[in-house]
C-alpha cells in the first residue's frame, strides 16, 4: 500500500463533514502519523490530542472505522481497503475536529473518596499479600483514555451522566474497595450516585481497553456482588445490623 485515503472528521459543535486527505504510508505507520502528516503537509488548522505516542497517556483517543481506539496503537496496513475514518469521541462534547471535552470525567473522579487506610495502618509501612496486590495492580495500568465510557452505550446511547459514573469509575472504585487496607464502605456511593446497577454487563468496554483490564469482569462484576451482599443478603443485613461483621 503506497497511500492511504483518511477521511477525517472536521468540524465544531455548530456542525461539521469528513474531509478525505490521502497520505503517503510509510513503513510501521499508525493513524496518528498519517493525521500529523496532514497537519504538516496539508492543513495545520487540523485539531488533535496527543502526547506519548507510546499509548500511555490516553490523549488521543479517537472513532476509527467506528470503533473507539487510540490513534498512535492503530495501524493504518490493518485497513487493506486503503480508506480509514476517523472521528471524535461521540460521547463527549465536540472542541473541535478530533478534540472532545472530556472534563466529566474528572469531575466525576473528584466525587470518589481518596483511599482510607485503617487507623492501625495510618500512616505507617503495611504489609499486603502478594494476591491482593496482583488483583488491584490491574486496575492501577488504567490511562485515563475513556474509550470505555465512550463506547458505554449507558453513557453513549443513554446519556445517563447523571445516574452512572461510568466503567472508568468502576475501575477506580474497584481498586480502592479491593484494597485490603481501605476503611470507607464504599457501597452507598456505588448503589447511589455511582449507579453500579445501571451496567448491564454487555462488556463493551472491555473489548476497547486499550490496556486489556478486565473491566467487567474483575471490576464490575465483583463491585455488583458486594451490593448484593451487603443490599440484598438477608444474613449479610442481619449480622451487619447486630454488629458481628
Ligand atoms: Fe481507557 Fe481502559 Fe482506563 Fe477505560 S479502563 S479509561 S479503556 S485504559
Ligand atoms: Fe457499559 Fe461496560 Fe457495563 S460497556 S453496560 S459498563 S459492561
Ligand atoms: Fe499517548 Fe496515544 S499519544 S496514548
């Protein structure tokens, strides 16, 4: 494949159309190199995010062919017809061109109680076991990408910000309350504002994660247990409320 055809979306929240650029492919080339050809060649007003290009800060997070991915992990030879769409995140509000707001997703962040260790443990040298730090290690690869809350069709298709922090969170949440030396009960906030519930386990956003975590299944699933436990258990509730655990 000598060149490769992007048609990339241009545009701002008053409205926009795909614009196609053709690129000359050079060996090993991933999106994010054919879109800064296009800045440095054919338009400079072309608006992305991006920093590492090592997929490890999660800035430029994009819809390629549909599907959200990181441009600096994708490939432009996966594509033989020799024709990529690229877009912006669909969930969040549009900047402009590949540039999405993602500020809710901090905001929310904001809302999650920061670990509290046990008064025993405050701030002195503890000792973990070797399992409980491999379960949580997982959830700490985490990059901030939000390809999973963009693909979340809760937050996507739904747009229940207001009911769901979203498989991000759940991730968040997930390594504090599986953190053997954590004191807040986090259930409330996961049943309340959090909206752990709301997630119907379609997996949609473990299949995106560029850092391969098992979102639902280790996250999600998990954090949806200990509701039951604590919420819907009768003995659980009946030895919780007489103070035996
Ligand atoms: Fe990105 Fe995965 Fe983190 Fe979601 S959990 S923000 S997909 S790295
Ligand atoms: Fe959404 Fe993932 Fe649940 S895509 S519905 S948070 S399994
Ligand atoms: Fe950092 Fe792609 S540029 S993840």
């Amino acid at each position: 494949m000598e060149k490769v055809t992007l048609r990339v979306f241009r545009g701002d929240i008053h409205g926009g159309h795909m614009v196609s650029y053709e690129v000359p492919v050079q060996p090993s080339m991933v999106v994010l190199d054919a879109i800064h050809y296009i800045q440095q060649h054919i338009d400079p007003t072309l608006a992305c995010r991006w920093n590492c290009k090592a997929a490890k800060c999660g800035s430029c997070s994009a819809e390629i062919d549909g599907k959200p991915r990181l441009m600096c992990k994708t490939r432009v030879d996966q594509f033989p017809s020799g024709v990529i769409t690229v877009g912006p995140m669909r969930t969040f509000p549009l900047i402009k061109d590949l540039v999405t707001d993602v500020s809710w997703n901090y905001r929310v962040a904001a809302k999650i109680p920061p670990l509290q260790p046990k008064p025993e443990v405050a701030g002195k040298p503890f000792r973990m076991q070797q399992a409980d730090v491999d379960r949580i290690q997982e959830f700490r690869k985490c990059i901030e990408c939000f390809l999973c809350q963009d693909v979340c069709h809760i937050l996507r298709e739904h747009n229940r910000q207001d009911a769901f922090f979203g498989p991000r969170q759940m991730v968040r949440i997930a390594a504090l309350d599986m953190h053997p030396m954590d004191n807040l009960n986090r259930r409330e906030q996961l049943v309340g504002e959090a909206g752990v519930g709301m997630c119907n386990i379609t997996k949609c956003c473990t299949e995106v994660c560029p850092e391969h975590i098992h979102i639902t299944d280790n996250a999600i699933i998990p954090l949806k247990e200990r509701v039951a436990d604590d919420y819907f258990d009768p003995v659980t509730r009946i030895l919780r409320r007489i103070g035996v655990i």
